[in-house]
C-alpha cells in the first residue's frame, strides 16, 4: 500500500503532466496557426508522450491500492514570439520538471517507498531525454536564425518525430 504521503505527491505530478500535455497541445495548435505543420507534429507527440507520463504514475497509484485524485489543469499559454521562443518555454518546462521528479525522489527516499524509487528511475532517464530533445531543437534554430528557407527545411524535419 503506498503511503499518503508519497500518494499526495504523485497526484500532483499526475497535474503536472497533464499540464505539460496541455501546454504542448497549446504550441501544436500555434505552429498550425502559424503555418510550421512539422514543428505543430512535434508537438502532437510531445503531448502525446505527456498523457503517458500522467497514465504511467495514475497506473502506480492504483496497482498500490491508492486513491488517483485529478485537479483541475491550469490553461497554457496560447501565443509565442516565435519558434525558437516556444522551444526554449519547452526546455525551461522540461527542466522544471525534472526538478519536481527529482523532489518525488528525494519524497520516495524518505518514505522508503522502493516500488516508487524505481518508477521514479525510469522518469529521471526520460527526463534527460525530453531536456536533450529541445536542446537539440533550439540548437538547430540557433543554427539558422532568421532564414526563412531553412526555417522550412527544419519544420520538414521536425515533422518526421515519430510515435
Ligand atoms: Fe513528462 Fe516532459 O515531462
């Protein structure tokens, strides 16, 4: 059975993530808006990868026998100054999140909650991931600035993520 406490706090990463979905089904519909379909696909499967994250602790909760408490999901921003300016909102969410994951850690660690430790491992290896798939964009950007050809033939690529 898992502990209130630890209970409590993956509920309110379950949030977190589904905000994350939210916030990147947000910059889909802008890129879409703004004629980058590649970067808008991008998106999709980002948002997409944050429902799982959101499913994967709600499945936690109740192989444990605890209670999944959903809140309400705050509303995400809807415009950006540009491309390079939403990839970088990605990374600077992508890094507070790996700060609340790391804090349900340190939670876990001091419940000596195993079961939740070595879920929480699969989340801190994801999150280089997600930190070092913006990273990667924002560097392409950084690459090409403003020219507007290349700009296309990275939304040609962005659009190629897979799952
Ligand atoms: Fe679920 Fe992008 O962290």
């Amino acid at each position: 059975m898992i502990s209130e406490k630890m209970q409590n706090a993956i509920n309110e990463q379950i949030n977190k993530e589904m905000f994350s979905s939210y916030l990147y089904l947000s910059m889909a519909a802008y890129f879409e808006r703004t004629g980058l379909p590649g970067a808008a696909k991008w998106m999709y499967v980002q948002s997409g990868e944050e429902t799982g994250h959101a499913m994967k602790f709600f499945a936690h909760i109740i192989d444990r026998g605890g209670k999944v408490t959903l809140a309400a999901i705050a509303a995400p921003q809807i415009d950006w100054a540009g491309p390079m300016a939403a990839f970088k909102a990605v990374y600077e969410h992508e890094q507070f999140i790996s700060k609340s994951i790391t804090d349900l850690y340190e939670t876990a660690l001091v419940e000596k909650d195993y079961a939740a430790q070595v879920l929480l491992q699969w989340y801190i290896n994801e999150q280089v991931e997600e930190e070092k798939n913006a990273v990667a964009v924002i560097d392409s950007m950084n690459r090409i600035e403003a020219h507007e050809t290349a700009v296309l033939q990275l939304d040609h690529q962005l659009a190629k993520r897979g799952k």
